[in-house]
C-alpha cells in the first residue's frame, strides 16, 4: 500500500461510517417516501441524520438539505440564490481563486448574463473586509467566499467578509468543503446564510453532501422531479450514503482537538524537512491554514506532475495542487491567483496529511521527495520537452 498523502483529494470512508451504512444498503433499503413501514424507517433516519448535520454545524435541520456533493452543492446556492433574487440584479462578487465548482458555474451564468466580481487575494492568499466593501454595488445579489483554500490550505476570515455583505444585505455563501470536518464549522459564528459540504474531504462517503440554507424561500431548486427536500432537491434521497456522511462528521469532530494538535505536529515536520530543500518556498498563510496541510512551489522543474510522478514511484500519494489540474500540465489558477507566475504556478506541490500518517511516514516521505527534486531538477528543467 502506499503511503497516502492526499487527504484534501478524497479520504478513506471510516469503519464507523461504513458500519452505519451497511444495512441501508440491503435490509433498510425503503424509500424514504413511501407511506408502508419500511419506507418510514429511512424517512426517520434521515430526518434524524438532518437534526445530527445541523447539531454538527450550530444549524436548525430545517436548514440542511442533502446534494450529491460539493460540486451540487455549489452550482445549486450559486443558481438558485441568484435566480431568487433576480429582481434587484445580477451581480455576483466572488474570488480569483475558488474551487473550479464556484469559477466555472459562474462563467457560465455570465454567458445568461451574470456580471461577476473576482477579488484578488493576496500572496497568502486572504481577502479584505475592505476588498468586498469596495466591490458590493446596489444590484449585487450574492458574495460566494471559500472558508478554506484547496490549493494552499489558507483559512480565510470569513465572520468579518460575511459581516461586511450584511451590511449591506448582500447573502453571503461560503464553500466550506475543505473546512468542515476539519476545524471547527459553526453557521452561527460565520455569519453565513448559505454554506457547501461535502462528505468525502472527511473520511465519508463520495457523491453525498449537504447544503446549509438559512432562509430556504431565498434559493430556487437546482433539481426539479418528486419534489423530496421540501420542493428544493429533487431525487431519491441517497439513505446509506446520508447515514455515513453523518456517521463520518460526528467522529471527525469528537476527535477534531487531539488530531488537530497531532497534524499540526506533523505538519510542521514536513514544512521544516521541505524547507531546507533549496529553491522550495511555502505557499499560502503560515499562520491560518487547515491543519496537516502543506503546500509549495518548487523552483527548478518544469512541471510538479513530475515531481507527483516521481513520488509515486517512490510509494507517495501527493499532488501537484488540485485534482483537476493533476492530469494535465496546466498551470494552476490559484497560484497565479496569489500572484506566481504561469511556471512557478505550475510548479506547486500539495501534501495533505490525514489521522493515520505517522512521524516515519513524514520522514521517509522527506527522504523520497529530496530524491525525487533532485532527479526532475535534472532531467525536467523549466522549459523542457513534453516528450
Ligand atoms: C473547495 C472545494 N469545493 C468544491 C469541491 C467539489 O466537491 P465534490 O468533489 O464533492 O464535488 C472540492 C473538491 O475538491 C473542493 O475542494
């Protein structure tokens, strides 16, 4: 097995939340709306999986509704939101450097006519207060700010931008995907009306996540059909997957303190070893960033795929920067975001460490990515051939 070190990737669905699956699979299997017994048993739970969502959130269950993930989840508070209040207009103000699932659903509601405001972070990759007072206009409808960056792992300030958008009585929604699960998440203390998760970035299952909406009659369906989720989201709930995504939160969180001080121990490990590498700087915010979440750029080599290549060889599962992007040899849009250049922003390196890495996996990975920098240094220089 390797070693793996790509935990704002995806996650291994915990034993727990396997357990409490199982037997939705099979044996529970009803349909949530059916009227018979059978059918009742899964309303019951997922209705007492809501009221658990919203408990692990500081939230009412009447505002969590379930999504097949973050991706759903932020294409439907971006539409929907927007088209409920198309009345007062069409602006949107967002950031340079969101997850693609916010970037490209608003490039496209800028093709329907959307007018889009991206703010630009600074080198570590924070937003101002200031920054969005500047930017809010009368017909500014939504601001859409992540909680936690996927590429560098900067916690942004998001009860002081929220405040500042309610101000003016702008709603604000956060992408809080990488987040939750991992810091403490609570809708109340955030100040926001709408927020995206999504249960695989917390050791749950994929295709499951969940949205928290304050005031419903503010966002439009994304997904129309039976009309489940009080009219919202249509589609036959996803019971097993609901039942693991709660099952994972809740363990994520009895344990957040005690992991998080062992992350952050390994986290500083790495920095450290990666630091004294030369030609490596450390992207991002040194102070507020998620904990066990390392990223950098490399100076030297053409391409962190090779680098993600190298290490893989070498028993490591790491990233260059995003799952999007890691196939192709782009450069990444959030580096250029926090202002590197197009070869230094294809040149970022993410290791994100989970509850089960150890201090000798941190030092062994040191050791191979030493080698590994070495040997792509030499054999794919900035400007090399594909070939
Ligand atoms: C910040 C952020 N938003 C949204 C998503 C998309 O979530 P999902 O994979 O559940 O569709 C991701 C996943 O990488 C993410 O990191």
């Amino acid at each position: 097995m390797p070693v793996y070190m790509d935990h704002a990737a995806t996650t291994a669905l915990s034993d727990r939340a396997l357990e409490a699956m199982l037997p939705y699979f099979r044996e529970e299997f009803g349909n949530p709306s059916a009227i018979y017994s059978l059918g009742q048993t899964s309303k019951n739970v997922l209705e007492k999986c809501r009221a658990r969502m919203a408990a692990c959130l500081g939230a009412l269950p009447t505002e969590i509704f379930f999504t097949s993930g973050g991706t759903e989840s932020d294409n439907w508070i971006l539409r929907g939101a927007c088209s409920a209040r198309r009345q007062r207009g069409r602006h949107v103000i967002t950031t340079a450097f969101e997850h693609n699932a916010v970037l490209r659903t608003l490039e496209q509601m800028e093709k329907d006519g959307a007018e889009v405001t991206r703010l630009e972070p600074d080198r570590k990759g924070r937003i101002t207060p200031q920054q969005l007072e500047e930017a809010i206009r009368p017909d500014t409808v939504l601001v859409s700010v992540m909680l936690a960056n996927n590429v560098v792992g900067t916690v942004l300030d998001i009860p002081a931008l929220a405040k500042t958008a309610r101000v003016h009585r702008v709603p604000f929604h956060t992408d809080a995907v990488q987040a939750v699960g991992h810091i403490s998440v609570d809708v109340r203390k955030l100040g926001v009306d709408f927020l995206s998760l999504s249960a695989h970035k917390f050791n749950g299952p994929r295709g499951v996540g969940a949205v928290y909406c304050r005031l419903p009659n503010r966002l439009t369906p994304l997904l129309t059909g039976g009309g489940q989720e009080k009219e919202l989201r249509s589609g036959t709930e996803n019971v097993p997957g609901i039942v693991g995504m709660t099952t994972a939160l809740e363990e994520s969180l009895e344990a957040l303190d005690e992991r998080t001080a062992r992350l952050r121990g390994l986290q500083e490990r790495i920095i450290s070893g990666v630091l004294e590498i030369p030609g490596i700087h450390l992207t991002g915010d040194p102070e507020n960033r998620l904990p066990g979440f390392c990223s950098f750029i490399v100076e030297g080599i053409f391409h962190s795929v090779y680098l993600v290549n190298e290490m893989n060889e070498r028993g490591f599962c790491i990233s260059s920067g995003s799952a999007c992007s890691a196939a192709s040899r782009e450069s990444s849009h959030v580096l250029m975001a926090l202002g590197y250049d197009k070869a230094l922003a294809g040149a970022g390196l993410r290791i994100t460490l989970g509850a089960e890495n150890t201090e000798k996996d941190v030092d062994l990975a040191l050791a191979a990515l030493r080698e590994s920098v070495e040997k792509v240094r030499r054999e794919k220089p900035p400007g090399a051939s594909l070939l």
